[in-house]
C-alpha cells in the first residue's frame, strides 16, 4: 500500500513538457531521485536513464544505499522502470517516443551482490522482452538494458542470448571485448582531464577528452561520463568531443540546451 502510494505521488499533478520528441545524447543520472522517476526523463525527450538497485529478500529495490532500505516506501525495479516502460512501449505500438526507431538506455548500476543480481533479474525480465533488445534473440526490441556498477563479467559476457550489457571502463578497451556485449565505456571525467574553477575545459584538457572519445568510438564503443557539471560550456564541449551520453540531473536544462544546439 505504502508503494503504490508512492507511485501515486509522483503521478499527481505530473505534465509532460513533450513526450513525443527524443532528444539525442541525454541520459538522466540517477533518475530515481527526480521528483517523477522515468517520466520527468521521458517528458524532456530523454532517450537514457539510470537507477541504482539494492538486493533485499530476493528483490531489486531502486536506491543508493542499504541504509535506504529502511524507507518502506522503496519501489521494486519492476514498479518504477519496468512496468511503465513496457506500458509505454505497447501504447506506442511497439516504441517509446512516436516515429523514432531508435534504442532507449535503462542502466543498472548495481550496488551489490552482482552475481545474485544477474540471476534474478534474469527471470525478472522474462515478461518484458518482448520490449527489450537482445542482438540474438529480439535485434528488434527497445529497450537496453546496460548493466553497471557490480558487473560480473562472466554471467553476462559468456550468455550468449542475454538481454543483458555490459558498461565497460577505460582499462577494458585492452580487453578486446566484443561491443556487442560492451557497447559503452564509462567514466568519471575527473580521471580523464581536470575541470577548472568554472566548470568547464581548457584546451589541453580538452584534447585528452577528445582522444578518449576517438579511442572508444575506434573501437566501436559509446561513450558516456559521470560527474561532469552541468553548464551549457560544459555541455557544449561534450557535444563538440562527440560523447555519446551526456550525464545529467538538470533535465529540463539540458533537453532545452540540445534541442538548440
């Protein structure tokens, strides 16, 4: 009860800026603490979003911290993502966002207990596949699923028909893995170049930016980075270094700085 109440909250007066029109490049950090988890991202157009998920009596919970499972008003990943998602993908005839053919991103950043995850969230998926992206068995679908955070590499990389992505680091471009099962590499950018005091690049530091972005897109991998501030210089230097992701938690700012752009 105390769940679907708290689904009913964020809904409550929620009016959608244009849900019709994807924005490229937009992913929402930690989209689950917006005040209106996923559709806040879907009313800017945004075509990414992330949520942290904790394992608790065999669930996955959307949130940061063990601590946080003491709030009982924590919604189940199903509830939050999986659920509208699927809602949305059937009203649109088989899509999020009217006339656009391309993939929406739900990131997993496991906090946790990844291998135990992995298996559940296995047979959590089983409903919604029809929706969800699989370069096997559903090339058609989506939505993909990008796993992060506690990664177990060998559960996803060796299931030769899962559902589920990998999020890479700069180390595994060494690694010559597949980028079908790695099709992004992350960072934090303050390990690739140093941010002055007005939160933006000078041009060397941009150059280590850019050539990271070249390397990665050489190996036909995305790119995205956490941590980066948000500012229209800032975000215009990713736009110019070619970042395929642009992470963010100002959504209306940056929905309304790429759609000018």
């Amino acid at each position: 009860m105390i769940r679907l109440f708290f689904l009913l909250a964020f809904l409550i007066g929620f009016q959608p800026v244009n849900p019709e029109e994807p924005v490229l490049r937009t992913h929402a950090h930690n989209d689950y603490l917006h005040e209106h988890p996923l559709y806040d991202a879907l009313s800017y157009g945004f075509l990414s979003v992330e949520a942290d998920i904790l394992l608790h009596e065999n669930k996955l919970y959307v949130g940061h911290d063990q601590i946080d499972l003491r709030n009982k008003s924590l919604v189940t990943l199903e509830d939050l993502y999986l659920n509208p998602l699927f809602e949305r993908f059937k009203k649109n005839g088989g899509t999020l966002y009217p006339n656009y053919p391309g993939i929406f991103y739900l990131w997993i950043d496991i906090k946790y207990d990844g291998k135990e995850v992995i298996k559940i969230l296995n047979n959590l998926i089983d409903p919604y596949r029809e929706m969800l992206y699989s370069t096997t068995d559903n090339p058609g679908g989506k939505v993909q699923l990008i796993i992060s955070g506690d990664r177990p590499y060998d559960l996803i990389l060796n299931d030769l028909h899962s559902y589920l992505f990998l999020d890479g680091r700069p180390k595994d471009l060494d690694g010559n893995y597949s980028s079908e099962k790695m099709p992004f590499i992350s960072q934090n950018i303050h390990q690739i170049c140093q941010i002055n005091n007005q939160g933006n690049l000078e041009a060397d530091e941009f150059s280590k930016l850019r050539a990271m972005v070249k390397e990665c897109h050489r190996q036909h991998k995305q790119v995205r980075f956490w941590a980066t501030p948000d500012n229209e210089v800032m975000w215009q230097q990713l736009v110019d270094a070619n970042v395929d992701l642009i992470n963010s938690d100002d959504l209306a700012g940056l929905s309304d700085f790429l759609r000018k752009t």
